[in-house]
C-alpha cells in the first residue's frame, strides 16, 4: 500500500497548483500532457506542432497508421439479483430481478500512429471490454463513438485490425513456423503468389525474434513447447502477418515474468516506431515498462480517471491532491489509487496527518477523481477528437485523398478463394491432429478390444447363432459408443481458435467445416478397419470377401453416423462436459433398443428404436451374415423393412447430424 498525502483543506484552489501556476499561469492547472493534444491537429491558424511529436507525426503519415479515436464509451449488462430462498417455488413465485450493471460509463480517449496507449487500472475495471470495443468484437451494443481515421470502421476494416487476445489461444501441435505460414496463407490477400506469402511469415518470425524456435511446436499449459514470452510473441506474428495500422492487445504481459514482460514491450515499442498503432491493457508494469508507454488511460469501476502522457500522470494527480510520499513507480502509484476507490480501508489508512481523514471515504475520493478528470482532462480530448475528425474528414474528401472501396468489395479482393482455403485448412488440420491420428494410446486400445473379442469369440460355430449375435451387437455397440465420445470434444476445443480466426475473416465457415470433417476420416476410419480386420476373422464370421468388405463398409458409415451424433452434440452444447453426458444417455436409449437385448419393446416405445442408428446398423451387419429372408425371420428379425431402407436412414442420418452441426456453429456471434 502506498501512502498518499493530501493537502490542508483551507487551500481554496486544487492542491499543489502553486508551482503549476507559476509556471503556467492559468487558474486552471495545465500539465504539460494535455498541451499536446490540440496542437498537433491542424485547427486553427495559431496551432503549432510541438517538438516532441513532430517526429511521430511524420512517421505515421509515411506509414498511414490510423488515427484511432473514441468518445463517451458507455457499455451496460443485465445481470439476475439473487434474492432469498433457493428453492424452486420460490425462484417460481418470485423470480430473480434482473439489474443494471454499468462496465464503462463515458470512456474517451485517442490513439495515433506511432504510440503505444496502455490501459491500466485493477482486475474488473473494464479494460478488455474497452479494447473489445476499439477492436469490434464486443457482443452487444454499446454507446458511444469510435472513430478511425476520420470515419466509423466497418466489418472490413476491423477485420484487418490486430486483435491479440489475452490467452494465446493457438494450436497447441503445430511448430512455431507452421504456425505462422498456415495464418499468412489464409489471411494475406489472394493476389499475393504463395512464396510470397511465406516469405512474410519469414519476415515476422525475423522480426519477432523467433527464428531460433521456428521448427518448435507451440505447446500450451498441458503441451510442453516454447516458452510463454515465445508464445506471446507467436501470438503478435500472428496479427502482423496482415500489417495492421492499428494493433490491439489483451494483457500482453499476463503470465510473464518481469524480464520477459520488458521484452515484449520493447517489441512493441518498436512496431510503434515503424508507424504502428499500439493499444494495450496492463496490469501491474514494472517502472521500466511504464517508461516505454506514450499515453496511458486509467480505468476504474468504468470510468476513467486519468488519459495523457504517461511521463505526466504524477504531475496531475499531485495537481489534483494526490502524491506518493516517497518515490514510486508511477503504475504501482495509480493503480494503488484506484484501489483507494474500490477498497474502504485504503481511505481510512491511505492518508495521514489529518484530523478529517474520515471525510475522505470511498465516495467523496472516486468523486474527486472522477470529477478533476471532468474538468480538467475530458474537455481537452473531446475537443482534440473532434479537430482530428474535422481535419481527416477534409482530407478524405480532397483531391489526393485515395478511392475507398466498399467493404465487400474489399473483403473480396483480400479473401483466398474456397477451394483454396479448404486445401490449407485440411493440411493445417491433417498436422495439427497428427500426435493423436495414430496415438499409440488408442491404438493400443483398440487392438486390444479386437484381440480380446476375437477370443471371446474364438472360432465360433456358425450353428451357435446367438454367440454370433452378440458379436455382431458389440461390434455395434462398440463403435457406436468410441466415436462419438471422440467428436463431443471436437469443435469445444477449437471454440476459441475459431471464434478468433472467424473474427479476423481468415476463412468462410463452410471451408473449415468441410476441412474439419475431412480431416477426421483418416483416423476414424482406419481404427475401425483394424479392428474388424481382427475380430471378424478370429470370429469365424461369414468366410467370404465380399460379405467381409459389406461388413467393413457397414461399419465404416456407421462410425461416421455415431461421429455425427457427437459433433452435433458438442457443436450446439459448446461443453465437452454437458455434451458427453448426454451423449451417455442418448447412447444408452439407442442400444437398448437396438434389437438385441429387448425385442418385445412396448407398443408406447415403440418408436424410439426407429431413432436409433444402432438399430440400423444391427439390421444391416445381420442381414449381411444371414442373407435369407426366412432365416432372418428365425433370427427374431421379424418386419418388412428392407436392408435398404436401413441403409437410407443411416445415409440421412449421417447428413442430418452434420446439418445440425453446421447449423449450430453457424449461430454462433463472432
């Protein structure tokens, strides 16, 4: 905790503006941080640039960064108040009222080429969902107004702004060099040939410093791989493939150590320095970090307490009435600041040497805070975001200001075509899955059931035809239940992955769906191939090729069906855990009426084993053993359903479920 001083309260003006006034003259005290806003837009004959920010100004116009600028930021949710009794006729009598909950409350401020503007504040002050904002991707309306450039950003333009989010959300198996590559052919424009492409992703790796661990997979918190400041920084190659002009992160430096920290931000500084617009959100810098930020926004509780210049934020908040008693770093100061706002006991043992320290509680500090930044701050950058709009509205519509395609036409023009992108995906897809196609694990496992049923069911004799049928019933069984447990887990993983790719409009749905279901089929099809290779044989089921090659065929689509019912299930739950547990019920349902165990089902449930795929396959795998009619009717397979219509469900089944599934990710908000 540090100790804050404040002065006496018989100063009739704010506190410590006597040297401030000396030196500016105005009654009104002006840090030097807010000087510079207005000087450098172009708004009045007597406005000059100032000396420190000539340099950046020229660079961002050679590298025509974006001017990012938003004003009056407001974002509320809804949330249920819990109220007494847990019961469910109380929730019934009286259910939860739903209140208002304010996540940023008239949030302003700017970003220009060349800078890096940090967000700091504590945990739940509303940073992500500022840079959700500036970046497009908050789901829900907001109030407010973000402009860039002189004009609202469309889908396409935020399509082509970096957004790093703050997990490294990234295929764990990939190597670092994969990584990059794969994202540089799906994102750069189509126009560009492929060697092109690669070559950038070479460039980024270079520039990122990761070339030492580009043949590295990428690894997570389960997968041993590169190290977290590696990882951060694939994170960032990922988002400057498409050389953005504005570049959004999410807590860069969550999870690094200090020395690490620095390096990231020392890269960021750097992109800055090439005409970047670097907006980031974070936590807890040390003193050096804080040293590399150009402006600095504080948040706290959704509003916000301080925006300038960083090397300025002591100067006001002392203008203000707060100052640190012994030199500290500036970051650890504010955010200890805010703190006072959210924690009572900060204001009873914050401030010493005054008999009215009980006065300064929770409240009357946020509303000191809050209102010197009314007064003294937001005007100035209302007013400095206004004269960037008015100037960059001016030049949009000058004689030498460039053609401005619409937003599809643009999308049109960068986006890879489909086949194009079916093809990277796929092989993108066929690496990433390749540690677990052929896992000795599952390999192991599935051997073992065949060589296990295949003695169970040693050399059975064809007169013992319930044995066989309990072959056949667990082969259903069996593979009914293995794939689709496999495909619950399918899109929940990659939920984030997808959500982040589809947002930056790397790929249209369907070609990842369609990559995605033919990466599947080499390891789920070649398991089942094995194992029937082994256990039908050792079953001395029917000796012919061809019933073996109808057996085979059989079970291979009734994999991919039982794979279907999982995808469809994991697609629409988006929970591998609820998803499996109703996969577990619904499999239960389909193979007790699957034929086998009951056959006299009654009349009122009936019905349900026409719902069951396992029913199909059972029909099938025993009509392709026993081919007469009169055969199958002493076999208790009784009915005038052909083996084709068997055959037609389970083909409309296994198009029906992935239907669903695609329909499913499809409702998803990006």
């Amino acid at each position: 905790m540090i100790l804050l001083e404040r002065p006496p309260r018989h100063v009739s003006r704010p506190p410590l503006l006597g040297p401030i006034l000396k030196k500016s003259g105005p009654l009104i005290p002006r840090p030097p941080s807010y000087q510079l806003h207005a000087p450098s837009f172009p708004c009045s004959a007597g406005t000059t640039a100032s000396k420190h920010s000539s340099d950046r100004e020229r660079l961002a116009d050679k590298r025509r960064g974006s001017h990012v600028s938003f004003v009056d930021i407001d974002y509320r949710i809804k949330v249920n108040r819990k109220q007494g009794g847990n019961g469910l006729l109380s929730r019934w009598v009286s259910p939860p009222a739903a209140e208002e909950r304010i996540i940023l409350n008239g949030v302003s401020g700017m970003a220009s080429p060349g800078e890096i503007l940090a967000v700091l504040g504590p945990s739940g002050s509303g940073k992500s969902t500022l840079l959700n904002v500036l970046g497009g991707r908050l789901q829900g309306k907001h109030g407010g107004a973000v402009v860039a450039n002189g004009r609202r950003p469309g889908r396409a333009v935020q399509r082509r702004t970096g957004f790093v989010p703050q997990d490294d959300v990234l295929y764990p198996h990939l190597t670092v060099r994969e990584t990059l590559v794969f994202c540089a052919l799906l994102r750069l424009p189509a126009a560009l040939p492929r060697s092109e492409k690669v070559h950038a992703a070479e460039e980024v790796m270079a520039e990122l410093g990761l070339s030492k661990c580009e043949n590295t997979i990428v690894g997570n918190s389960f997968v041993r791989g590169v190290s977290g400041g590696e990882r951060k920084r694939v994170s960032i190659g990922h988002e400057m493939l498409i050389d953005p002009s504005l570049l959004i992160l999410d807590e860069p430096t969550s999870g690094l150590d200090s020395t690490a920290a620095h390096r990231v931000v020392a890269m960021l500084a750097g992109l800055a320095q090439k005409g970047k617009t670097v907006v980031a959100s974070v936590h807890q810098p040390s003193s050096r970090v804080y040293q590399m930020f150009d402006k600095v926004l504080l948040l706290a509780e959704g509003r916000c307490l301080y925006f300038g210049h960083g090397r300025d934020a002591m100067d006001y908040f002392a203008s203000v009435g707060f100052s640190p008693r012994f030199p500290v770093n500036p970051a650890d100061f504010m955010l200890d600041l805010c703190s006072v706002v959210v924690d009572d006991s900060c204001c009873e043992t914050g401030f010493s040497g005054m008999a009215q320290a009980e006065e300064m509680d929770r409240f009357s500090v946020k509303q000191t805070l809050i209102a010197s930044h009314g007064r003294f701050i937001e005007p100035k950058v209302k007013a400095s975001v206004e004269c960037r709009t008015s100037a960059e509205e001016e030049t949009s519509v000058g004689p030498g200001s460039r053609r401005r395609l619409p937003s599809g036409e643009e999308d049109q023009r960068n986006n890879t075509g489909w086949f194009t992108q079916f093809a990277i995906l796929l092989q993108r897809s066929l690496k990433e899955r390749r540690h677990e196609a052929f896992n000795s694990l599952r390999v192991i496992q599935v051997v073992a059931a065949a060589v296990l049923s295949g003695a169970m069911w040693w050399r059975s004799d064809p007169r013992h035809v319930r044995d066989r049928l309990g072959l056949l019933f667990f082969i259903t069984i069996f593979w009914g239940v293995f794939p689709s447990f496999n495909g619950v887990f399918t899109f929940p993983q990659e939920r984030a992955i997808f959500l982040k790719e589809r947002a930056s409009g790397m790929y249209t749905l369907s070609s990842y769906f369609m990559a995605r279901m033919a990466g599947d089929l080499p390891m789920e099809l070649a398991l089942p191939t094995v194992f029937i290779s082994v256990t039908y044989w050792m079953g001395n089921l029917r000796a012919e090729m061809g019933a073996f090659l109808l057996t085979l065929a059989a079970l291979l689509g009734y994999v991919l069906v039982a794979q279907g019912l999982g995808l469809a299930l994991g697609a629409a739950v988006m929970d591998a855990k609820q998803a499996s547990t109703i996969v577990t019920v619904t499999m239960l349902a389909f193979l007790i009426t699957g034929g086998f165990y009951v056959q006299n089902i009654p009349p009122c449930l009936s019905w349900l084993k026409y719902t069951s795929f396992s029913y199909y396959c059972y029909r099938i795998l025993v009509a392709i053993q026993y081919r007469t009619r009169e055969r199958g009717y002493l076999l208790g397979l009784e009915g005038e359903m052909p083996t084709t219509v068997s055959v037609a469900v389970l083909v409309g089944m296994f198009l029906g479920f992935r239907l669903l599934a695609y329909t499913a990710l499809r409702r998803m908000k990006v």
